[in-house]
C-alpha cells in the first residue's frame, strides 16, 4: 500500500490524476483527448508492447559471414574520454567477434579512446578509424564512397538508432546489416497492478528518442534534394 501511495503523489501521476478529475467534472472532448494521449504514451503495458514491436522490427540479425567487415558508428568523446554509449558499442562489438579477427571501421572524430579500449581488451583484427562526420548522414556518404555496394558490412550502433540507420543503408544501396548494441530506452518496465493506474516518466523518454529518430531521418528525406548534406572533405582534409 505504502509503494502505491508513493506513486500517487509523484507529480505526474498527480497531473494524471487531476487531469481526470477535470475531464469528468467539465465533460470536454478536448480534455478526455489529452488525458488519454498523457495516460496512453506513459503507461507501462502500452509502451513495453511498442518497444517489442520496435525491436521485432530491426530483425534478425544473423550469423557474421567469414568476409564481413564491422562498422561501428561513433558516438562522441574526446581525446581523452570515451562516453558510456561508445563503452556499450564496443562490448558489444566485442562480444559479436568473440575473440575472432574482423576487420573494423570506426567513424569518430577521436579515434584514440577507442582504438585503445578494443586493443585493451584483447582484440587484434584490422582497425580503421576515421572522422565520419558531424551526423550520422555524413557518415553514411562517407561510408559509401569506400565500400562497393556487394561488399558485407555489419553496421553497430545503439539500438534506439537502429530504425534510421537500417533505412540509411537501403538508400546508399550497402550490403549491410544491422547489429544492435543494448541500452535502457528499450529495456522494457515492470509491469505490475500499479502500472494501469500510473504513468512513468521513461516511457515519455523513450517516445522523445522514437520520434527524435523519425523526425530527424524525414528531415534528411525532405531537404537531401536542396540541403548538402555530404561532409565537407576538403575542410577535413584541411584538418
């Protein structure tokens, strides 16, 4: 009893809670509107069923062909530091060569913290790393223009980005697959009596991720035709 009077009196329970009360007490269509919309996208159940479905969606991901060439898909960092996000795409890289030498590209503006983690934890394949660019278009034309099109590549990245990248290798035309590194945005929630009644904050996180990904990738189809959005490689170069 104690846990769910916990979460009645968090603040956007609370919100749900009021906004209910409003609805029945005013008997607006609007009103109804917005508590189911707030009610539905932060409800557990709900949200725990689209993050299967999206993971349903990236596929199977296959054994790794004997010539396949791994892309992992940089995720910031410094000359110094490597963010959690880079850790958890190469564990996985790692984990996916299980000790066995591929060669890899890595497309990062620092490539040092990088190079020494996959070397600091025993991996001995082929490593190519280079500046792919400030988004990750900019590294698919990169990535294009060094790869024939029958040429196997298995692109790593995080899994909340793997709807946008799976569609970036259809247009390129590349002989890619998609290997998901996991992270908490689909981790799915517990999902007891309570979570009808409430609302969780990640949940609206994890739509924030979902759309930021559609939005940004309908921009890219919307705009490529005007808007260059290949690197500028002279510039880099340059650099």
């Amino acid at each position: 009893m104690t846990d769910f009077i916990q979460l009645v009196l968090y603040p956007h329970n609370l919100f749900l809670y009021a906004l209910l009360l409003a609805a029945v007490r005013y008997r607006k269509k609007g009103l109804w509107l917005l508590w189911l919309v707030f009610y539905l996208l932060g409800n557990s159940f709900v949200t725990n069923q689209v993050r299967h479905w999206q993971l349903q969606q990236l596929g199977n991901q296959g054994a790794m062909q004997s010539d396949v060439t791994l892309v992992l898909l940089g995720c910031g960092g410094s000359e110094q530091t490597l963010p959690a996000c880079a850790r958890n795409r190469l564990d996985h890289l790692l984990q996916e060569t299980a000790g066995q030498s591929f060669p890899v590209v890595i497309t990062t503006r620092h490539c040092g913290p990088y190079v020494h983690y996959l070397q600091q934890h025993g991996f001995h394949g082929a490593i190519d790393c280079f500046d792919g660019g400030d988004n990750t278009y900019q590294e698919f034309y990169q990535l294009a223009a060094r790869f024939q099109h029958q040429q196997p590549l298995r692109f790593i990245s995080s899994d909340h980005h793997g709807w946008r990248v799976q569609r970036l290798i259809n247009v390129h035309q590349l002989n890619g697959q998609f290997s998901a590194a996991s992270t908490s945005t689909y981790r799915p929630l517990p999902c007891r009596w309570q979570c009808w009644l409430t609302v969780n904050l990640s949940n609206y996180d994890f739509y924030a991720k979902l759309s930021g990904e559609w939005f940004s990738y309908a921009s890219y189809r919307l705009t490529r035709r005007w808007h260059n959005w290949q690197p500028d490689t002279k510039k880099a170069l340059t650099e």
